[in-house]
C-alpha cells in the first residue's frame, strides 16, 4: 500500500515524461530502480525475508523512482509544484 501511494506521486513525472517524447530520462529512471530492486530482493531472501523481501524492495523501488524522477526533472528546472497547477 506504501509503493502504491509513492508510485502514484509518480505519475505528473511519468505523464510529463512521456508528453515531451523524453524516452531516455524515463529509462534512467526506471533502470536505476529496477536495478535496486533486484539487487534488495536477492539480498533480502537470501537473509531468510521471504515474502516481505518483495514487499521491502518494491517500497524501495517506488522510493528511487520518485526520486530519480524528481532528480533528473530538477535539472530541467520543473518542480513537483508547478506540474501539479
């Protein structure tokens, strides 16, 4: 319920994304979370989590997508504010 709320702050970057044709800042983004995702999970199974390694990891991965997001859309010079009015 935690990722589900972080991904959906997401969704003015991810709708801004992909109205100005900007593939590859999204593929950064998503790569760079996806990579840490993974790289959790295994870690955290491996430590005997079991399930909740997903439930850890996905957290995780909304967590570094928003803030990827934020990161690679503040050097455009857009802020969360302005693309919510």
């Amino acid at each position: 319920m935690v990722a589900a709320y972080v991904e959906s702050l997401c969704e003015p970057f991810y709708a801004k994304m992909l109205l100005d044709m900007e593939f590859s800042m999204r593929a950064k983004a998503e790569g760079v979370s996806i990579t840490v995702k993974t790289v959790l999970v295994y870690l955290l199974v491996f430590k005997g989590w079991g399930l909740l390694a997903y439930a850890v990891s996905q957290v995780a991965y909304s967590l570094m997508l928003l803030a990827a997001y934020i990161l690679l859309n503040k050097e455009e010079g857009v802020s969360y504010n302005t693309m919510l009015w």
